[in-house]
C-alpha cells in the first residue's frame, strides 16, 4: 500500500496536484475534502454508468469498469492523505469492529 501512496505523492507533487500536504486549517481541509468527494462521486458515477451498459447492452466493459474503478481509489487515497489516515491502522481497526458487528453472519466450519 505504501508504494501505491508514495507513487501517488510523487506524481502529485510533480504537478502541483498535492494540495492534501498543504492545507492546514479546519476550513482549507474542509474546502479540499468537497472538492475530492465530488471528483470522487464523479467517478464511481462513470463507474455505475459502465455497469449500467454492460447490464443493458450485455456486454462486458472489463477494462474501462477497471479504470473508472481505479481513479475512484485514487481518490479515496488523496482524502485519506486530507485526512491524515494511516490506511492500514484505519483499515484493521475497522475490520476488527465489523468482525464483531457481524460475528453471527460467520459460516461455521
């Protein structure tokens, strides 16, 4: 995961992009989380619309569904960056809450 941020950062920076380093008040990073939500939005909408023509038309759009799917995670990264997130913390934290929300789903073995 590391790697995927780190490749992130540098591209971002390379283009002045990396405004999630910058922002240091409340209301700049506020400012800059409605920004991402709406590209991020923006995207799983081009992702949903995909799905909708491969339903409708029955076809298979694998490629573009992979990039429209891709540059939403790649939004999520760049709020999670906003944040301040450690992914990998945030992530098995959660984890840990859902595995006892949801203990009584668990398939006996």
């Amino acid at each position: 995961m590391q790697e995927i941020i780190d490749h992130l950062l540098k591209f971002d920076k390379e283009r002045n992009w990396n405004d999630y380093e910058k922002v240091k008040t409340r209301e700049e990073k506020i400012d800059l989380l409605y920004k991402q939500i709406v590209h991020t939005i923006g995207e799983l909408g081009e992702f949903a619309n995909l799905v909708k023509k491969c339903k409708r038309d029955n076809e298979w759009h694998i490629e573009q569904l992979k990039e429209e799917i891709t540059d939403t995670f790649i939004f999520l990264l760049k709020i999670s960056m906003t944040l301040d997130m450690d992914l990998k913390e945030e992530f098995f934290k959660k984890m840990k809450l859902n595995e006892e929300r949801f203990k009584h789903f668990k398939i006996n073995e």
